[in-house]
C-alpha cells in the first residue's frame, strides 16, 4: 500500500481521516483502563461507595 | 454508588450533631445539585426494612430516579441526595440499603451501623453522625418494623417515623394512631405516603424539628421482640365492618391462592416459563412496527444526506458510516423500551418475589443460594448492577459463584444480536423469533447454573445458606415508575450509540473505504460489456460490476486485510472475515455487532433495502454465499449467548470479586465455552446437511 492508494489530494479525505483518529481515540480510552494509562496518576486506595477515613468498607 | 446531587455540596462540619433547622415548615423545593447553604448541608439518614418505600421516599424528595420495585433489597448501597427546605440550609438525605435488624451480620447492615455511628459518610463528606434519622415503616406490618425503630432509638440520635403506606393501611382497614404511637415511641410520627405524596410536606417539616427520643427501648432481644408487639397492639386496630370483612377475606384468600400458585414447585416455575414466554412475544410482536419506522427513518436520513451534498467521501461517510451505522443499533430501541418497562411493571406488583422463591429450589441443587436471584435476575438487565448486587450475599463462596456466572445472563446489550440473528434466521415469523430469542435467555441461564455448579464443586467447593425473604403484598403496578425506568434505559441506550458506537462506527467506515484499489479486471470487462450491450441487459451488467467493484474494494481495505488475518480463528465456526470483524469488534460492547454488519456488508451497495434487509441478504465475497447462512447464524446466536464481550463488566467482577485473576478466568471461560459451542453447533448443523 502506498500514498497513492489513499485520495491524499481530497480535503475530504482529511476531514473524515481527522474524524476517525479522533473516534480512534475515544476507542482507545474504552478499550483500555484508565489506571493503564502511563499518564495517568493512580489515586490512592480504589473507588468506593462508602469510605471510612479515606479508605473503602471492608466487605465481609 | 451512584453520587447523584453529592458533589455540590460542602463538608459538614465536624461535630454539627445537632440540626441546624427552625421550626417554621418548610416547604419542600426539589432541587437534587442544590448548593450547600452558609451552615452546610444537615445529613438525614433513611432507614428502614427491606421493601418500606425508603427509595421512593428519597427519589419524591430529592427529585431523583433511583431504581424502585416491589422487591425486598432493591438498594445495595447508600446514596445520597439533597433536599432543599427554604431555611438556608439544604438538607442531605442518605438512603441506606433496607435491614431486617441492624445486629445482622451483612453488608448492609453495617454501612447502616456506622454510618448511624458516625465512622461512614459519603466520599467528600467529614466523618460524623447524621443528623437526624428518618425511620421508614410500613404500616402494614407494624409489629415487624417496630423492631428496626427501637434498635434505631437506641442510637440516641434526633429521630422522625415515617409511617410509610398509610393508603394501604387504610385499605386493609387497618387504623393507626400516629398520636399514640408517637407517645409510646417519644419521637415524632408522621403518617404518609411515599407512592402517592400524601403527608410529605409534613414529614419534611417534623425532619426540621426532629428531637432524640425520650424513652429507650428494651436492650436485649426479647425484649426488645415484646416491646414491639406491644406497641403495635396499643396503637393498631382493625376496624372492618362484617362486608369489609369478608372482603377482606376474600382478598387475602386470594392472595393465598396465588401465593400457591405462584411458589408451587412445578406449577410456579410453569407460571414463570408462561410469563418470561409472554412478554419476550409481546416484545416481539409489538416492537415490530416501530422498528420499521426507525429503519425507514434512517434510511431516509441516510438518502437526505446524499442528495443535500455533492458526491464525495464526506457524503458517503455521513450517509453510510454515521447514518447507516448508528440507525443499525438505534433501531432496537423498541425492544429495550418495551422490556423494561413490561419487567418494571411485572417487578411491581409483587410477581418477581414469588418467582425468587421458587427459583430458590432450582437454584439450590446447582450450589447457588436463593440470594442469588436477584442479582442474577438484575443481570439480565446489565451484568454490571447485577454483579455489584452480590454485595448482598452473605456467604464469599456463593457470591463468588454469582459474580462468575452473571455475564451468563443475557443483558440489554445482547438484544440487538439476539434480534438481527433471529429475525434472519425466521424472517416473518414472531412466534418462532419470540422462541428463539426466549431459547437465547434459557440458553444463558442454564449454561451459568452449570458454570456454577462446577465452580461450586472445584474452586469453591463449601457449603451453602439457606435463604430467608419476605414475600411483598401484590400491588398495581406503578405505570409512572415504568415509564421512567423505561426513559432512562432507553436514554442510556441512545447515549452509547450516538458516543461509544458512533466512534467505533467511524473507525470501522474509515478501516472499510481505505485503501482504494483499482477494479477488478471482472468489472472492467462487466462495464465494457455494458457500453454494447442492448439496454435490457445494460443495467444488469452495470449492477454485476458495481458488486465485483464494492466487494473487491472492501476485501482489499484494511478492514479487509484485518479480517482475513484473523478469520482462521472463527472459520471452523463457519464466520467469513466480515462477521470475524463484527465478532472482534464487538468485544468492547456486544451491541457493536450490528452497527459493524451495516458498515462493512451492508454500506457497499446502493439499493432501495432497509439496514436489516440489507443485512439478511449480505453475501460473502464471492457474491453468492449468504454472509448469514443457517448454520452461521446459529453458530454466532449460541456464541453471544455465551462470550464474555463486555470490558465494563470484566473491570466490575475484578474489583468486586477482590482479584484480576478472577476476571481472566471468567473471561476464558465464557470465551473458551463459547467458542466451543459455537463451533459444535456449526460443525453439527454442516454436518446433518443444513447450509
């Protein structure tokens, strides 16, 4: 496959090919768990309904 | 937890035990994201049995639309919302998950303790006491409730008794004397109800006065027990005339006898076959017409879209890749609307606690406890509250068990496929649909049962509990809650398919158009011959080159090329690279599969067919194999049924189950069983002849 195979000289090409990098995206962040992401900064502890002091209810 | 109208407000302050309210009354402004006043937001806490109403009481004040049914247990956790009184200071309501006792060893039981304690509070929240509690009975079985009101006293904390369901109290001619009571008691009483929204202005201006008790019940449990018949017998009596009595008697007879029916061990579980049977083919045969008016809809839209704009990648995109491939999820909507509300309905009168009971002993034998039901049943609308309601199991083995096998379930999400496969695979017939899609749904429950079993007698093998519930009144059912349990799945549905399916829809048109490839050799020659031909034979030959052109482009797209790569995998269950896409893709989010069919086999070719149409007769690269044999179809019905295709719910079981290895071993063993069965259904159709 080379550039020549994509309508790299139609604008409309770059406005659906930005739209779906973007959608490509969106998938990513679905796909793959946020705490995955390097960039992200992990909380402490793991999400709660309830917290006694900042930590989450034991469940028995 | 759901967090609904906890993040506008402010930390109370440490130690504000006692209310901040006046006594004039307030009048109650619902406002859920209200701001916390200068004082901060006063915490109330509902509590009450299983079943009281509390939920509907939180939703009236709050203005919220939390989950509500005739069900013993409905609320797993608590939540909180706000109440607004014109006194400067919002008023924080916590619904706490029903209890029988708060001395009971569950879960609930000790978020109500400490949070009644003061060491639990909402995420945000400074650690304290509530401010007041709001103790929910029902008024129909006050003897029972009494219990739940004199532990709660006990707490020595400002306290108001909400005496819940006074309207059916009236109806059983039971009378009750809220004056009485409230001397025996020494706190405030208020008659109400929650369901129809008498004496709620009452009962919020008793919540701005409310004081500690002065009387202290019993501290052991007998006497406790005593003081609550006691109570109950002072301040209730029954008061029936011979005609209300005999009605009465032949109400609850009535009663009885359904009762009998419906929890007999073979004529209920009869009952609830008839019952799961009828509304799978209501759905079916009421849905039917409102889905072809979407599909008509969008393939309007579609059609506006390409005559408004100049032919073009970007009119192709519009009408094809985001048209075509959200109208393909979007029009399942009827069905999901019509599920809902027909089990909210079914859920409120009562029905679904006696189906609970019977399941109890089928559920027994396979190492599940009757616990279990309602998160299995909660599964069948999402795994993901159905996996977060085994919270309330008691024993870790059983909810274990339960957690592993609630994908088992079939959820709202498997419906799209369940229809699409169905419909092609009896087209015109909604008897034979509704048997196949309730075939789905026996399917799923039984291969979870059986999952259960072995799970139960390797990895968790221990005894189980029995099981104890309270079989609620029937009641009719509410046609309001319906129609908003109905308005929120359905919004939800159209939320992920104009966000999560709209992207995937996008990436997959853009992974289905690109590369373009010169035309096969056959076309030219098909348009070639086209050109000479007579006009009778024209329009077939320019029809045949478009196909050969369409068909030769999307094998060569990088969809394409993805497609063929992994088709090895799902060939010997029969799937060509197109559905190998639909089944890949569509393990984000099962409902996926159909919006990937209408963009990669049905959004190659221009006719005058509906998006479902143009899915039943896609062909297979060669022009002629259906995409969607018989065989195939009945391959992928039994894989959905069974795969786990769903990342949220794997996260979910990870973090409820306690350990990311029990979320691999769902997932290989959900995939792996469905792969195998997938494989000997088309093998063994093949084999016996059916294409």
């Amino acid at each position: 496959m080379t550039l020549a195979t994509l309508p790299v000289h139609d604008w409309q090409f770059w406005v659906v090919t930005a739209i779906a990098l973007v959608a490509a995206w969106l998938v990513l962040r679905m796909v793959v768990p946020a705490r995955w992401w390097p960039w992200k900064k992990r909380r402490a502890g793991r999400p709660a309904s309830l917290t006694i002091g900042g930590k989450t209810v034991p469940r028995k | 937890m759901s967090d609904s109208g906890t993040s506008a407000g402010t930390v109370a302050e440490q130690g504000s035990s006692k209310p901040g309210f006046q006594e004039s009354a307030p009048s109650i402004a619902i406002d859920p994201l209200a701001p916390a006043g200068p004082k901060g937001p006063v915490r109330i806490a509902l509590l009450g049995n299983p079943n009281t109403g509390k939920t509907t009481l939180f939703n009236r004040f709050c203005g919220l639309r939390h989950k509500t049914s005739n069900f013993p247990g409905t609320t797993q956790e608590a939540r909180t919302g706000f109440l607004r009184a014109d006194l400067g200071s919002p008023i924080e309501l916590v619904d706490l998950p029903g209890v029988y006792s708060l001395e009971l060893e569950q879960s609930e039981a000790e978020i109500c303790r400490r949070v009644l304690a003061g060491t639990l509070a909402p995420p945000g929240r400074v650690l304290a006491a509530p401010d007041a509690v709001c103790v929910v009975i029902d008024s129909t079985n006050l003897a029972r409730n009494l219990l739940l009101v004199g532990e709660a006293l006990r707490r020595r904390l400002p306290t108001v008794v909400a005496l819940n369901m006074i309207d059916l109290a009236r109806r059983q001619h039971l009378v009750i004397s809220p004056p009485a009571l409230e001397r025996l008691l020494g706190c405030e009483v208020v008659p109400c109800s929650a369901r129809s929204g008498e004496g709620l202005v009452e009962l919020g201006a008793a919540l701005a006065t409310a004081r500690i008790a002065n009387f202290t019940p019993p501290g052991t449990q007998e006497g406790l027990e005593d003081w609550a018949m006691q109570t109950a017998g002072a301040v209730q009596q029954t008061r029936r005339s011979a005609r209300s009595e005999r009605a009465r008697a032949k109400s609850s007879g009535a009663t009885d006898r359904l009762d009998r029916l419906f929890t007999h061990p073979m004529a209920g579980l009869a009952v609830f076959a008839t019952v799961m049977f009828g509304l799978f083919w209501t759905i079916f045969s009421l849905a039917k017409f409102p889905m072809d008016w979407i599909d008509l809809l969008f393939k309007s839209l579609g059609g506006w879209v390409q005559a408004a704009l100049p032919p073009g990648i970007l009119s192709d995109f519009l009408a094809n890749g985001v048209v075509g491939g959200v109208g393909a999820t979007v029009i399942f909507l009827p069905q999901i609307c019509l599920l809902f509300f027909l089990i909210s309905l079914l859920e409120d009168t009562g029905y679904l606690a006696r189906a609970a009971f019977v399941m109890d002993r089928w559920l027994r034998p396979f190492g599940l406890s009757g616990h279990a039901f309602v998160p299995l049943l909660s599964s069948h609308a999402c795994a993901l509250p159905g996996i977060m309601a085994c919270r309330a199991i008691p024993d870790r083995r059983d909810r274990l068990a339960t957690i592993l096998v609630a994908p088992f379930m079939s959820c709202s999400a498997r419906i799209p496929v369940y229809v699409l496969l169905t419909v092609v695979l009896f087209p015109g017939s909604a008897l034979k649909q509704s048997l196949a899609f309730s075939a789905c749904y026996v399917a799923g429950i039984v291969a979870g049962l059986l999952s259960a079993l072995l799970a139960r007698r390797t990895i968790l093998r221990g005894p189980g509990r029995p099981m104890a519930m309270e079989l609620p009144t029937y009641k009719a059912p509410s046609l309001l809650t319906a129609l908003l349990t109905t308005y929120d799945r359905g919004l939800l549905f159209l939320k992920k398919a104009g966000t999560n399916i709209l992207a995937i829809v996008v990436v997959l048109w853009w992974l289905s158009s690109y590369p373009q490839v010169a035309p096969p050799p056959e076309a030219t020659q098909a348009r070639a011959q086209a050109a000479a031909a007579a006009p009778i034979e024209q329009e077939s030959l320019l029809a045949e080159a478009a196909r050969l052109e369409g068909s030769h482009a999307l094998a060569n797209s990088f969809a394409g090329r993805i497609g063929r790569t992994i088709q090895p995998v799902f060939e010997p269950l029969g799937y060509d690279w197109q559905l190998s896409i639909g089944v890949v893709t569509s393990f984000a989010a099962r409902e996926v599969f159909a919006s990937t069919m209408a963009v990669i086999v049905a959004g190659t070719e221009e006719t005058d067919e509906t998006v479902m149409a143009k899915i039943s007769s896609a062909t297979r690269s060669d022009g002629v194999t259906p995409v969607f044999t018989t065989a195939t179809s009945w391959s992928l019905l039994i894989y959905y049924v069974l795969a786990m295709q769903c990342l949220p719910t794997l996260a979910v079981t990870a973090r409820e189950a306690g350990g990311v290895r029990w979320a691999f071993l769902q997932l290989a063993w959900m995939t792996g069983l469905a792969y195998g069965a997938a494989l000997l259904v088309y093998q063994s159709l093949r084999a016996a002849g059916v294409a």
